[in-house]
C-alpha cells in the first residue's frame, strides 16, 4: 500500500520582545499518513526560519537627559538596545531545567529554561506525530569525555519530551528528570552580524545605608533573552555622579532599600 505526505499548517502564537505586541508566527509542518498496512516510522526535516524583508531595526532606551526617574529593588536603571534582527525562527523554551540522561551511552544533556531550542523537524512514531527538537551541546563540565553533539529530542503537541533522543541516526532511550516539564513554542530573533550590537542593563539592587549594588547585565546576539555576561557594580551613596559609561552618567537623588530615585545626564 502506498505512503501518502501531506502538508499541515499549524499557528503558534508567540509574544514579541522588545514591547512588540503579539503576533503570529506560521510554520507548516510536514507528516507523514499512512494508508491501509504502510509502516514503519518517518523522520521529515522542516525549515523553520523566516527571513525578515526588510530587517527590523530594535532600538530602546530609557535614557531621557536631565528627567528623574525611580526604580524598585529589581529594576531597570537604565536600558540601551540598538542591533538589527534579520530572522525569525520557530523554537521552543523548557518551562524548568530538563535533564536527558543515559549512562549507558555516556550521554547527558542539559536543556536550560533561559535558552530557546529551534525546531528542525517532525518524526511519526507508534501513528503519533512529534516534533524535532534540535539540542547542540559544545561542552559538558561534568562529563568532560563526552563528546561534542547535536541531538534531535521529540515531543508532543503539547510539548511534553518523548524519552528518546535520536544522535547521527542512533536512537538513544534516556531519564528525563524532573517530570512536567514542558517545551513551550518560543520564538527565535536572529540578529544580521553585519550591522552594530548593543544590548545592556543596570538593575537596581537595594542599599544598606551606605553604599547601594547595581547589576550590570550585558546580552549576546546569540541569546536576547538570557544575559551573557553580569557583574554587581557597588556604590557609596553619594550625590556625586557615577559614569555609567562614555555617554551616560547616573545622579542620585533618593536612595532607599526599596526604591532609588535618579536622573541620567549626558557625561
């Protein structure tokens, strides 16, 4: 009996960074149906990512001369983004941390709740339809003899992880620990390498009377979501500027353990 492809359209409603509102993003999957006694399972490789025609320049900051502001324990002091996406692609994000293991093979891998994984294809298996998930692993601390990898990791509809992972053709069963944890459509900006990169925060950090912590965080192309880089900054609590960079420096002038009230002045 004959094996017949068809296409299916599936939406996935995704929530925009950068104070974008929410949008739709399209993907068309492809599965396999099998008619009368065709078995066996399928694996179809999908293209995921979309080219932005024409790119979309992201550029935000809070920075507004001279004005005073507040911000609580937690929040932004100052933000300054300016780069070009030049792509989207379909992915998803763990709900929690999510560990794949299997001594066996000596494999064991790390999905990160901050990262977003791209979807790279379907694979019908026992007539359920899963998606691919692709997991690149550069490096392992605690498994320093593992090998580097890429490893394609199915899952449901509903995004609950099946329990093999497929790596250069070989199928591998694992223990996913913990349980409930779920891969959520995300989505995936790719910024154009040819144009600038600009991506960074200070958060404030509370006071002790004394001195007062902000938190620098600085973000990669690779990751807009998660920063790459952090680093507490302590101050004296003082109404002398601090330079928080070449262009901008901070002016203090309230500080308490919940709340700082300041101003950014052109240095």
């Amino acid at each position: 009996m004959k094996c017949t492809t068809v296409m299916l359209r599936e939406e996935l409603w995704i929530e925009a960074k950068v104070g974008r509102a929410l949008r739709p993003a399209v993907v068309f999957l492809l599965a396999v149906v099998a008619a009368g006694s065709c078995a066996g399972d399928r694996t179809t490789r999908i293209p995921t990512r979309t080219q932005l025609s024409p790119p979309e320049h992201v550029l935000a900051t809070n920075y507004q001369a001279g004005k005073r502001l507040s911000a609580a324990v937690g929040e932004t002091i100052l933000f300054d983004k300016d780069y070009t996406i030049s792509a989207t692609e379909i992915g998803v994000r763990p709900s929690a941390d999510l560990s794949l293991d299997a001594d066996a093979e000596d494999l064991h891998v790390v999905l990160s709740a901050s990262r977003t994984y791209p979807v790279c294809g379907t694979w019908t298996h026992g007539g359920i339809d899963y998606r691919l998930i692709e997991v690149q692993v550069v490096f392992d601390p605690y498994h320093p003899d593992a090998e580097p990898a890429t490893f394609l990791l199915p899952i449901t509809k509903d995004g609950q992880p099946h329990n093999v992972v497929t790596r250069t053709d070989q199928r591998i069963r694992v223990q996913i620990s913990p349980e409930g944890v779920l891969l959520r459509p995300d989505l995936i900006e790719r910024t154009d390498p040819s144009k600038g990169f600009v991506d960074y925060d200070y958060l404030y950090s509370g006071t002790n009377g004394r001195t007062f912590t902000m938190t620098y965080r600085e973000y990669s192309r690779d990751n807009l979501l998660t920063p790459e880089y952090s680093r507490d900054l302590i101050y004296p609590n003082s109404s002398e500027p601090i330079f928080l960079n070449t262009d901008i420096k901070l002016r203090i002038h309230e500080i308490t353990s919940e709340r700082i009230v300041y101003s950014l002045e052109p240095s």
